[in-house]
C-alpha cells in the first residue's frame, strides 16, 4: 500500500498540534481539508487513528505507533537536509591534506585553524611526507590536496603554482657577519653551514647558487628538517639558508634572520588528483595561498604571485 505523502503530513500536524484547527493553521489550509485528508488516510489504512473526546482528540493505539515511524521519518528528512545545507556551504565532509615537513611544521597550522575556525565539523587530516611521495599518493587519491616542492612534471596529478616567498639566512647572533642588513654568498665562506636533506629541491637551488658563486662552504651538518636546522643555528653550530616559515615559526634570541642576495625563492606548488572537484581543497587552497602571499619580501612588499600553472604529462588543464 501506497500513503499519500499530503494525509501523512496532516496526520503528523494533528499528532503535533492536537487538534484539526491547530493542524490548518501549521499546514496553512482550511479546517475541512486537514479533516478530509485524515478520514482519506484512515480508509487507505483500515483502521481508527483518533477518537473524540468532547472537542478534543486522542489518538487511538494506532495512531500512537504509527506516529513514532512517521517522526522518525521526518526526523530523518531533516537531518539529511542539514547535511545537504552543510555540504552547500563546505561545512562537513572530510579534507585531506599532505606536505612537506617544513609547511607541516609552520604554516600549515596556521592555515588549518583558519579552515577549521569556520568549518568545526569538517575532519582534517595533515601527513608530512616528502615531495616524491606526496606526488605518488595525490596520483592514486589517498589525499585530496598536497604541498610539494615539484621539480618537473609527474604523471596523473594537477599542479599549481603558489606565491614565492623569499629564502632567508639564519645566523647565531653573536656572529659578527648578523649585524649586516643583507647576506650575500661571499659572507658565508669558509663558515660552517646546515644543510637541507639532499633530495630536497631546495637544497639543490642553494648548492647550485654557491657553486655558481664560486663560494666554498663549511658543510659540516645536513638535516632533512628546516626546524632542525633553525634550531642548529640557534644552538650557535653554523648559519643556514631556510624557508621564511620556518624561520618565523622558531625564531627566538639565539638567532637572527637577514635578506640573501641573490634572491632564492621557496617554491612550492599544490597538487591535486586530476578532475578533482573538492569545494574543501579549493577553499583549504585558497587560505594557504593568502599566506604565502602574505609573506613580507626582504626587499620590501608582499610575495609575488606566480598564477602559471605546470601542467602534468596528462596536459591537465583545470583549476583549482
């Protein structure tokens, strides 16, 4: 048997509100149409739902047990439209996000408590991997966003370009050479120096400007961490060139930070399973590129958007 939705939903009215007028009002129809449509429902179904008692009605047994399925019913309704509400406004589902240790260890949490200041009930999950690896996995869709540092193309991915921030010097601050107002490679000569892992791009941009330079370093350290290396330098082991995050992020007395020339930039690019729609990862996308972009240049002004994008070999050629 097939229930007319309208008689269920003046059944549900007269249940709430107690009475056939109350029901009109709610339902915004005339007293003899919510009658009519209970005494439809009541022969569709073959049996009594309310009794009268004076002007009042009291539901039969029936009536109560077929009113919790009809609630239930309803209340079910209502939470699938708050969810569909929600999701219109990206305000649950789930977001995952990879990158590299240095943006898991600064920048990424400030971008995720401003996700999550106005979406609380989306669950957020943050993995530091290297670059190579966080290329893989966003290829077979483990997560749905990453940051890395991509050195050319790579298959089965979309990638874009962030805003380049500009690479600083660290140095302990009892270092004679920390009082000048801009690091130049000629400064760090001989001077023991904290390198990034090798299999870093960063690291190789650095050796290659030193090595075009001509200048020889003191290469006594390697870390894969930027943190590691800012906390080295704090310690008073050696200087190191590191992203402006992770500079920021640990910065206290035992360091300074000064401009190097030439310029380096820190380049990362955001990455995405191709034809991957996500309203969370575009928005999740947008916050961290505000904050690269924020990011104060040595020489003065914010960092310069880069808004190419590097397509992969699949000639991926949606946007974010």
């Amino acid at each position: 048997m097939e229930l007319n939705p309208r008689q269920v939903e003046a059944f549900r009215a007269v249940m709430m509100t107690g009475s056939m007028t109350a029901a009109a009002d709610l339902l915004r129809v005339t007293q003899p149409a919510v009658s009519r449509l209970i005494k439809d429902l009541e022969a569709d179904l073959n049996f009594r739902l309310f009794r009268r008692d004076g002007n009042r009605l009291i539901p039969t047994q029936e009536g109560t047990i077929l009113f919790a399925e009809v609630d239930r019913f309803y209340i079910g309704m209502d939470r699938v439209a708050k969810i569909a509400k929600e999701l219109r406004h990206t305000r649950t589902g789930s977001l995952r996000i990879a990158a590299i240790s240095s943006l898991c260890l600064s920048c990424m949490t400030d971008a995720i408590r401003e996700f999550n200041a106005g979406r609380p009930a989306v669950r957020v999950t943050l993995e530091s991997l290297n670059s190579l690896s966080i290329l893989e996995l966003v290829a077979g869709r483990h997560f749905d966003i990453g940051f890395a540092q991509v050195g050319g193309e790579f298959p089965g991915v979309s990638v874009l370009s962030l805003p380049s921030p500009e690479a600083v010097c660290v140095l302990p601050v009892d270092l004679p050479i920390s009082a000048k107002p801009v690091i130049e490679c000629k400064d760090l000569e001989g001077l023991p120096f904290i390198s990034l892992g090798r299999n870093q791009p960063f690291r190789l941009k650095v050796d290659e400007m030193f090595a075009g330079a001509g200048v020889a370093r003191q290469e006594i350290l390697e870390t894969s961490l930027a943190a590691s290396a800012v906390a080295m330098v704090a310690s008073g082991m050696g200087v190191s060139i590191v992203d402006p995050f992770s500079a920021a992020k640990f910065e206290n007395d035992g360091y300074v930070t000064r401009p190097f020339s030439p310029r380096l930039t820190f380049d990362v690019q955001a990455v995405t399973p191709p034809h991957h729609n996500s309203r969370l990862g575009h928005e999740f996308l947008q916050i961290v590129r505000n904050i690269f972009k924020s990011v104060p240049s040595p020489s003065g002004g914010a960092s310069p958007d880069i808004p190419s994008e590097v397509r992969s070999r699949e000639h991926v050629s949606q946007k974010l």
